[in-house]
C-alpha cells in the first residue's frame, strides 16, 4: 500500500532506504555489507512483485544508505560493484528496465572509524571516507564531526564536516566527472573481487530461502559477529 499511495500521490518520493549502513557499523566488512544489502534489496522487490505491483512502477524510486570506511580504494571499488551488481540482480530475477536498475545511493562516513584519542585526526578520516564516496559515484553525502566519538557535535566540529564536502565539490574537481577511477588496474581488479565475494555470500543467502529466512535463522548476524571479532582481536594483536 505504501509503494501504490507513492507512486500515485508522491512522483519523487523514496518509498525506502535500504541500508547498508548499519550492517558495516556492526563490524561486516566490505563484502558482508555488499551482500547482505542487496540480500535486502532483493527481499523488498520480491515482495512488492508479489504483492501485484510491476517492477518498474516502484524500482526507479528505491534508495540505498552505504557507509564509508578508511580505505579509499576499496571502498570506491564498492561502490562501483553495488551498481554493476545492483543491474544485474534486477534485470535477471526482475527483468526490470533501465530506470529500475539504477542504484541511487547516499553514503555516510564511518562512525566506528572515528577515534576518541587525538579526535582532530578524525577530520583526515572524514575526508578521505568521502572522498572515496564522491569517486565511487554517491548521489548525497554525510560528513561525520571529528568530535563524535566524544559527545554529540560541537558547532565547530560540524562546520568543519560541512567544509569538507564543500571543499571536496569545489575545490578538488573530483565530481566534475562519472567515474573517475574507471579503467585503473587496481581498481577495476578491486571491483571485481569485491563483486565475486559479495555475489558468493549472497548466494548462501539464497540457499537459505533469501534474506528474511537468513535473518531469522541468524545468519547475517552470525558472519557480521565473526568479522567483527576478528577485526578486534587484528586491533588488540597491533596489526590493525
């Protein structure tokens, strides 16, 4: 009902944000969010088509939340993958049309990246999180405070978050162009990796019966869980 009264009433309404976001800030890694948001994602379509509705009468207005982490590369990589990846999932399971095999996402730099020892470092982690977000094609951007892993943002603080994309769209010429990175070795090697990896998992989602049976037989939670400890104990060992 909600995605008929949208489509009718409200053109340019996002019916939904399918995030990512929370599921990287719960310690999955690149792949783990690639996955399971698209997982997602394909739970969301399967329903409202089985629901009645067409495809294309609600798809062109979905929207996805990722997060950005530290690595500039990888995490532009994943960009790039959640939309090659996003077309293809729609377009062989839905047979939807261009429009709907558009990712359109918003990113928001990491929060668990931000560090309460020497905080004004945070403001280097901010703006190398988004600038990998802009090289890796975001539609909208959220730029964390330096001070948030202390308290809420200081008006300092978000003044400089809000500088930073400025500066970014401004000054550095980084989205006066589509994917920029397209065509370097690494990068493109990156995409792919992350793509297979991603598209491996999601493939054990689907065997399970797809993303709500996953969830229930807590197997997002189960792999978000492992990743996460196995992040802490590379932290607590000095290797990361």
């Amino acid at each position: 009902d909600t995605f008929r009264f949208c489509n009718a009433e409200l053109p340019n309404w996002n019916p939904i944000s399918i995030s990512g976001y929370h599921i990287r800030e719960a310690g999955a890694t690149a792949v783990q969010e690639l996955a399971f948001t698209l997982a997602n994602a394909m739970e969301y379509v399967r329903r409202a088509v089985d629901a009645g509705l067409a495809v294309d009468s609600f798809a062109p207005r979905l929207s996805f939340f990722f997060a950005a982490h530290n690595d500039l590369f990888e995490e532009a990589a994943k960009f790039r993958a959640a939309r090659r990846m996003y077309a293809r999932l729609m377009r062989e399971r839905f047979g939807a049309s261009d429009a709907s095999c558009r990712l359109r996402f918003h990113t928001q730099t990491g929060g668990v990246t931000l560090q309460a020892q020497q905080p004004l470092n945070n403001v280097v982690r901010v703006a190398v999180q988004a600038l990998a977000a802009v090289l890796g094609g975001t539609q909208s951007l959220h730029t964390n405070s330096y001070d948030e892993a202390l308290s809420l943002p200081s008006e300092q603080a978000a003044t400089i978050a809000l500088r930073t994309q400025q500066i970014l769209a401004h000054e550095t010429g980084v989205a006066s162009t589509a994917d920029p990175l397209a065509g370097s070795y690494y990068v493109e090697h990156l995409t792919t990796a992350l793509e297979t990896g991603a598209m491996e998992l999601l493939a054990r989602v689907d065997a399970l019966g797809g993303a709500a049976k996953a969830i229930s037989a807590s197997f997002f939670q189960e792999e978000i869980a492992r990743s996460a400890y196995e992040y802490q104990k590379r932290v607590e060992r000095g290797e990361t």
